[in-house]
C-alpha cells in the first residue's frame, strides 16, 4: 500500500441468548428441527403483536454500558420496511430513532499497543428467518425469526484488517464475559458487516466506501478487507478510481473475492416508522444502575489483575483471557487456594491442550478446579512427584474418578529416607564394575543409579531424596 | 316467539327461567342469518355447527352473537373480506372473542367488511357489497358494515367491530343501532387483522347502551399478547351506568354544526342538524349543559388529512406480511418476487393499493418529514385540543356524519366536499386520542336512521356511557330493529 490509506467501519450483528424470543414467546435456542421454536408472531400471522422480552432489553443496555455509549431516556423500537421471503411480517423490528447505545468508545489490544474504537451506536432488534436453497426450491425455516440481535456499528476507525478482526475478537470475548451471547461463529451466531473505503496517505476526506454484507466468520472479514484493500489500490493504481462505486458487495469464500451484489443508487428505502404496537418505554436510571453492577472484570481489567497481582507472565495472562471460561477457571483454582503460577501452568499446558484435541469446551471437563486442588495440593507436599501428579490428571479425566482416588500409600511418592537406602544399597550391591567406573571419573554414570532406583521403584521413589543418598554412598 | 330482538339483560332473564334455551336462539339466529344474508349480504362465513354453551350466571352465556371477519376465529374462515385471505382458517383466536366465549357467548357468523377494515361504505368486501337493511338500496357505510346491518335487522343483539376512524360509530348511525369502541387499549387488540395499529380500536355494536356496556365488560382486560393493552379490572362498566347526569358538561363544535356556516345546505342536511340540535334539548332537560365551542377550522380541517397520512402509512407496512407464501393463495411466478406481486395485485382491491401507494410515499425518506412526521404533530395538537376542553366539560357530542345512509348506486353524492368534510371525519378524534366514543341513534330522516356521538376523555368511559344511557332513556330508539322501507 504505502501511499494509501484504508479506512475501515463495521457492523456487527450478535445473537442474544434469552430463554424466549425478543418480541415473541417462542422459545430462543438452537434447534436442530425446522420451524420447531416458532409462535404465531413468528411467522407473521394476521393479528399477532409483538410483545418485547424484557431480559434482552436488559442485556441491551447492560452492552450499551459497558461500550461506554449513552443510554436513551425512553425505549422504543422502529419498523425496518422491506419485503424478503425471511423476512415474514414485512418489516424488522429494530431501533433507529433512538438505539439501546450511541457514541460509545473502548480500548482494545492490538499486538499490544492500546487502540480506542469508537463506537457510533448498539441496537437491539430480531433476526430474519434463515433459508435453506435446493436446486429446484428454498425452504425456510422460522426457528430464527426473531431471535434477539444486537447490532454494534463502528466509526469508520480501523485502519487495517488486524485492527478490525482485533475489535471483533475482543467484542466476541466481552459478550462471552457478561454472558449476554455464545457470540459461537460456528452457529452463525455473529455475523458482520464491513465497509471499506482507501484515501491517499495525506487526504483528510474518506474516499468512496464499499460495503461488504453478511460476512461469518472472522478470518473471512480479514480476508475480505484484504481483497476490498488491494482491489480498490489496484483501480486507484491504474487511475481508474472513478470505478470503485459505492456499492454493496458480498465475500465468496470459495475464490477470496469480492461481488458486487447492488450498487447505492438501488439502495432499498427502508421507510423506518416507531412501531406503534410497543409503547414507550422509561428507562429509570435505578434500574441502568442495577444492571450496571451485573457487568463483570472485563479481559482488559483480568489481565491486568494477573500479571501485576498474582504475578503470571503477559504470554499466560493473555492466553487465560482468550476465553472466558479459562480465565473463570483460573480465578477458581487460585480462589481456593492453588498457587497461581501452578494453576497457570495447568491450565495452558495441560487443560487447554486437552480440551482442544478432545474438541470440549471447559463445561464438559471433568476436573473441576477443586478436583485439580486434590493433585495441586498433594504435589506442594511433596507427597507425589510432577510425573505422578501427570499421571493422575491424565487417569482421572480418562476414568472420571477423583483425583485422591489414585493418590494411595502404594503409589504414593517414595520418600522414606530408610526405604530409600535399603532399595539403593541393593543396587549399589549388584553394580560394582559401574561404581568402579564412576569414580574412574565416568562421572555421567550417576544418572543411570538415579534410573535404577527409579525402575526399582516404578518411578514412585522420590528423586530429590535418592540423589542425596546416592551422592553420599559414592563421593 | 322471536327472542333475537330482544336486549341481552331480557334474554338473559329468559335464559334463566328456562322460558328459552340456547340452543332455540342459535337456531332462530341461524334462521335470520340466512335471511339476512339474501338481503344484506352482510356475512362471509355463516358458522353451520355452532358450539352451544349453557347458559348460567353470565350474562352472556347462551347468547349468539357476530363477530367481524377481521377477528382471528380459530378453526373457522378469517378473511378480512379480502381476496389475499380467502381461504385463511387462522390456529388461534383473538383475545377478544376468546373472553366473549369463556362468558359462554356464542358466535353465529363472521361478518362482511369493507376489506381489511379500510373503507366506509360496505362496497369493498371480497364477498360483494352490504345492503343496509333499513333500505336496500343504501349503503350501510363501513367498515363494520355486516355486523351493523345484521345487529340492526335483528339477527343478534350484538356482533364485534372494530374502529379506525369510524368503523363502528358511523355504520352504527346509518343502522339506527349503537356502536361503541372504549379507550385504547381497554380491549386487547391480538388476532385483530391490523389496519392502523396506533388508531386501531375493538368495540362491538348493539341496539342498546347497557347492552354495549355489557359486551365491552366482557371483552376488555390486559392481556399479556398486547403490550398496549391495560388492567382495567377495577372499571364495570354495567354496573356502573346509573343514569345520574345532572349537572354534566358537554360541548360541541360550534363552527362545524352551525347551518350559518354552510353554503346552500341541502334540505336532508339541515334537517340533520336541526335533529342534532333537538337532541341537545332532551339532554339539557335531563341537567346537561352543553355548550358551543368554537375550534380553529385550520385544526379542524387538518384531521382528514391527518387521517389519511397515519393510517395510509402504518397500513403499508401493517399488511406488509401478506404475500401468499406463508398463508393466503400462492402467487404464480418464475421468482419470489414475481410470485408476491402476483399475489398481491390479484388479492387486493384497487382502494387498498390506492391507501398503499399513498403510504410508501409518505413514508418515503424524501416525504417523511413534510408529510409522516408532520402528521404526527398535528394529530398530537388535535389531541392536546382535545385534553384540554376535557378539563372543562365531561365529553364532545356531535352529530355522526352529515345525514342519512347515502345510496348504494350513487355514492358519490355523500363524498365530502371541503365544506362538510369536517362533520364526515370528525370521529376520526376519537382514535387520534384513542378516546371512549360512542354512537346512538338519535332519530329519522326519511324514514332512515341517524345517529349522534359522545366522546369523552381517555378512561372516561363510564361517563360516557353514562350519558349515552341517559339520552337513550329519554328517546324512543332504544332496542330498535330495522324496517324495511323502499324509499
């Protein structure tokens, strides 16, 4: 690039997760069965009304809250006018007039230096039903239809693709945090849109803006900048920057490009009126103040909290934020009483690998962190070795019995001293040529009298005590 | 012995006493709605089984009844006299009725209406146009139309309307009988087919007001479907009609009912407004002090127009979901798009897509703000107008429309010009406000009905009702049924 500038917007959509529907009492989960989570309202039959969830508004404005926006006074939603076969009553209900959030700004990591994104506004409104298209028909499946959304819209504030995939990861982790969203790509539970424009380096107006719809996964809107980056350089390039339009365009995965779908000029007229079945509804600051003390220790403030008070290093804490579920995890076990560095270490090393070559997420692992505190505990008291507490976590998840279960006198570390020279007497007996050797000066061969007494003692007996014997009996 | 004339309190007493059984008043209302139904053409749907309920302690239980075929009936054809839903036999039914048949009331038929509620002749309905059964030949107006035709001809004492600008109020004028839509929200508006959703009212219509009173206690309550619905467990509106009017206040617009006022008046016009004024009298000798008063004619003016915009714009986007794929006849065409369309130029009637046209364009990003937004304000200062002459008197009495029924065949004889506009539209403030207003009959012009109407504040509808009641005691048109004449 060099000379040019690009500038960036997004738009990201976000499902809510609710027991029902936000405008319906239609159950809101995933279902595998077509048109199973659906009531009248759903799919538009004449004279049903839209009634709204109550808990999704509160998890609006807990969002709003926490992206620093300012909360409207009153609450009302619009009608989005616009005929689509997923859309069944002809219009979307959304808000317009006055979002759930606008002029929100948060602070964002990106490769470690702090960005500040600004926020223009957040929105609740429902999802469209989804499509399913065959060959010669498409079926449609209502079970979406009305799911609650919340749409987040950006400032025109990135300037790369590792900047935006940098908030939207980040924001997937805060709507994970305050348990407002799944925020699972995998179940199209965020999808984004992205506008593009570029501008030469020293040009203080944005160029002419591209948008990209309905993107779904993460790594596709990085893509997709890229190519919208190096397709509108190479028109600007050539002089022929007149044909970058302000247009709407749609990402194929397939080939990693670009499509125009429509340009502004067909932009549909949305027609946006307050929807007059919901009244007005005050927003009381008492109530923004107890949803308020519902916004948990965002990753920024948690990573933060580990590295100056318990002491992890920066890689570690990073990796514990990354999802919510680690850094919970990790808070419990040093909670009740697992040394951090410890409980760092597992997680990373030992958890998370296991999680995902298992494919599971936390909720299924079966040692919680009080069953971790059973082999952690036992390992400072040196009642068993590092490779023996290995060998435990490793039979315990396998076999889903508790940890102390294989903690037992007989495998237990060997640390008697007596016993201990009893078994390295027996050894040092039956091995007079190498003890000969040794003090020849094969000095290496300490290691293979280690290894005896720890084949001797099927690895239970305790190395750091056999090593002290050992020098004693020989130097 | 006929039972179906008779006011619901008498055939409540007579169900009790066992003189009738519901089942005899199903069967006789059956009989009648056929009847009507050659003359009047006022029913989609005539219900062949209907479920008889027993009769009991409720005052509606065992009491047929009609319902408009904008009501969500389930099991039963739900039209909205349009040809969009011929077929629509709705899987659940509106709160409305639905509290109707827990009273153990019984409904007879589906009633004819100008197609989705959106006209006021009766000319409109996908099953042909309703007859007004005081004359034949004239229209019933709308868009109640066959539930005021078969109310007035006797068929039930009552049947469900539903209210835009006037839906109940004028068609109940023009058929002798009395139509009441309560304050908005009182009744729960889930499984109405939406016109205007901010100016949509349920109400019902009867051939009396106790008998209004009574069915509105049985149809209103909160209901958890419709936010905007609300409790109003403490109002009894039956119990509470007393008849105590002394020292009321009421106020009429001067300007509008003033002949002076009017170039060349037609002599129906005058006698209609002589009427008005005579009625007025009989108030004033119950102790009601009405009073003129005088409202600036440049508001006035404005509320046709105020109409037209709100209710054209929010019914575009109301009857948005209508497109032949979920429910309603499947389009023909190559594409989804092509397949709507279809649908839609072939279900609707050419007023409908007249009132959609006009709502795209007023909702038009170009046009909202002249014609949408400014809409708003000034139905908010009709309003506020409004609220404030409700701080001094207890309710509007006017008079409904500018005469009587106008003819079928020559309907453009009572389309408003400039000068009358306002006397045709002016209960249209009722659902700017979402006001209790009520209309009664108030007497005859060659030999067809004409009506007054009360309006009163929000939640004021005991007062209204209450003085509804009081001038229907002093006036001989209580409980009447339709006579045919030829004129």
């Amino acid at each position: 690039m060099g000379k040019y500038k690009a500038v960036i917007g997004l738009e990201m959509h976000c499902e809510l997760t609710s027991n029902t529907k936000v405008f319906s009492s239609a159950e809101n989960s995933y279902n595998d069965t077509p048109n199973a989570n659906v009531r009248p309202v759903d799919m538009a039959f004449p004279g049903t009304l839209p009634v709204v969830n109550i808990e999704c508004i509160r998890k609006a404005l807990l969002m709003s809250m926490v992206l620093n926006c300012t909360q409207p006074e009153y609450m009302y939603f619009d009608r989005k006018n616009y005929y689509y076969p997923d859309l069944p009553k002809g219009y979307q209900i959304t808000q317009m007039h006055a979002p759930v959030g606008v002029n929100g700004k948060i602070t964002i990591d990106v490769g470690g230096k702090d960005k500040e994104v600004l926020i223009h506004d957040i929105h609740l409104e429902e999802d469209s039903a989804s499509l399913d298209h065959y060959r010669d028909i498409s079926l449609i499946d209502y079970n979406r239809a009305g799911v609650p959304l919340l749409e987040l819209v950006t400032e025109p504030c990135f300037y790369s693709a590792e900047e935006a995939v940098a908030f939207l990861e980040y924001m997937r982790r805060i709507y994970q945090y305050c348990g407002v969203s799944e925020a699972d790509t995998k179940k199209g539970q965020i999808r984004c849109d992205v506008n593009v424009s570029i501008m030469d380096e020293d040009a203080t107006e944005l160029g002419t803006k591209v948008e990209m719809k309905n993107i779904n996964s993460f790594a596709n809107v990085y893509d997709a900048i890229n190519y919208e980056i190096k397709r509108q350089t190479e028109l600007k390039d050539a002089g022929r920057y007149d044909e970058v339009e302000q247009e709407t365009r749609r990402f194929d995965e397939e080939t990693g490009t670009t499509i125009r779908m429509r340009s502004k000029v067909d932009a549909i007229d949305y027609k946006y009126f307050v929807e007059p079945n919901i009244p007005k509804y005050k927003i009381t600051k008492e109530w923004l103040e107890e949803i308020k003390k519902d916004i948990p220790m965002l990753p920024r403030e948690r990573k933060e909290y580990y590295i100056n008070r318990l002491g992890l290093l920066e890689y570690d804490a990073n990796i514990i934020i990354k999802e919510k579920d680690y850094a919970d995890y990790f808070e419990e076990c040093v909670d009740i009483g697992i040394n951090p560095k410890t409980a760092a270490n597992y997680l990373i090393v030992q958890i998370i690998a296991y999680l995902n070559k298992e494919g599971i997420t936390l909720h299924d692992f079966y040692l919680t962190p009080k069953l971790l505190y059973q082999i952690t505990s036992e390992l400072d008291k040196g009642t068993i070795s590092s490779k023996q507490a290995k060998e435990i976590f490793n039979k315990s998840i396998m076999e889903g019995k508790e940890p102390k279960t294989y903690i037992t006198s007989d495998n237990a570390q060997i640390s008697d001293t007596d016993a201990l020279n009893s078994i390295i007497d027996d050894i040092l007996n039956n091995n007079e040529s190498q003890i000969e050797a040794y003090h020849n000066g094969k000095t290496n061969l300490f290691d293979y009298f280690v290894g005896q007494v720890m084949k001797e003692t099927k690895g239970k007996a305790n190395p750091t005590i056999v090593k002290d014997i050992l020098r004693k009996k020989l130097d | 012995m006929m039972y179906m004339n008779k006011a619901i309190e008498e055939l409540h007493e007579l169900l009790k006493s066992g003189e009738v059984t519901p089942e005899e008043l199903v069967n006789e209302s059956l009989k009648l709605s056929k009847e009507i139904q050659d003359k009047c053409n006022a029913f989609v749907t005539i219900i062949d089984k209907p479920k008889i309920m027993p009769a009991n302690e409720n005052m509606l239980s065992g009491i047929p009844f009609g319902i408009k075929d904008n009501y969500s009936t389930e099991g039963i054809l739900s039209t909205g006299s349009s040809n969009t839903l011929k077929d629509y036999v709705p899987f659940y039914t509106a709160t409305a009725v639905k509290n109707l048949e827990k009273c153990g009331a019984i409904a007879i038929n589906k009633t004819a209406l100008d197609e989705f509620g959106m006209g006021g002749t009766g000319t409109t309905c996908h099953t042909g146009t309703v007859h007004n059964p005081w004359n034949l030949k004239r229209m019933c107006a709308g868009s109640s139309s066959g539930s005021a035709a078969a109310v007035a001809a006797g068929v039930y004492p009552f049947a469900l309307g539903s209210d835009t600008g006037d839906s109940i109020r004028k068609p109940a004028a023009y058929c002798g009988i009395v139509g009441y839509k309560p304050t908005y929200g009182m009744i729960s508006r889930y499984g109405l087919f939406p016109f205007a959703s901010s100016l949509d009212h349920c109400g019902c219509l009867t051939r009396s007001v106790k008998d209004a009173a009574i069915v509105i206690d049985a149809m209103k309550g909160i209901d958890k479907n419709d936010q905007t619905s609300w409790d109003s467990s403490n109002m009894h509106l039956y119990e509470s009609i007393d008849g105590k009017v002394k020292g009321k206040k009421l106020f009429y617009i001067k300007n509008v009912v003033d002949l002076e006022n009017y170039q060349n008046p037609t002599e129906e016009f005058k006698k209609h407004i002589n009427n008005f004024h005579k009625t007025l009298e009989i108030l004033e000798k119950c102790g009601v002090t009405v009073e003129g008063v005088e409202i600036d004619k440049t508001l006035l003016n404005a509320i046709p127009s105020v109409y037209v915009c709100l209710s054209c714009a929010e019914a575009t986007s109301n009857m948005s979901n209508l497109t032949g794929i979920i429910f309603g006849p499947r389009g023909n065409g190559e594409n989804i798009n092509e397949m709507m369309k279809d649908h839609r130029t072939k279900g609707f009637s050419p007023l409908i897509k007249r009132r959609f046209v006009i709502g795209s364009y007023i909702l038009q990003k170009e046009n909202q703000e002249k014609y949408f937004v400014n809409a708003q304000r000034v139905r908010r200062l009709i309003v506020d107008k409004m609220k404030e002459l409700f701080k001094t008197y207890d309710g509007l009495i006017m008079p409904v429309g500018t005469g009587i029924a106008p003819f079928l065949d020559n309907p453009k004889d009572s389309v408003s010009n400039d000068d009358v506009s306002v006397l045709e539209e002016h209960l249209q403030i009722g659902n700017f406000g979402g006001f209790p207003s009520i209309t009664i009959p108030d007497g005859f012009i060659d030999n067809m009905p004409v009506g007054i109407n009360i309006t009163s504040n929000c939640y004021d509808d005991i007062n209204v009702l209450n003085i509804a009641y009081a001038l229907e005691r002093e006036m001989p048109y209580k409980n009447q049924i339709a006579k045919e004449s030829e004129k």
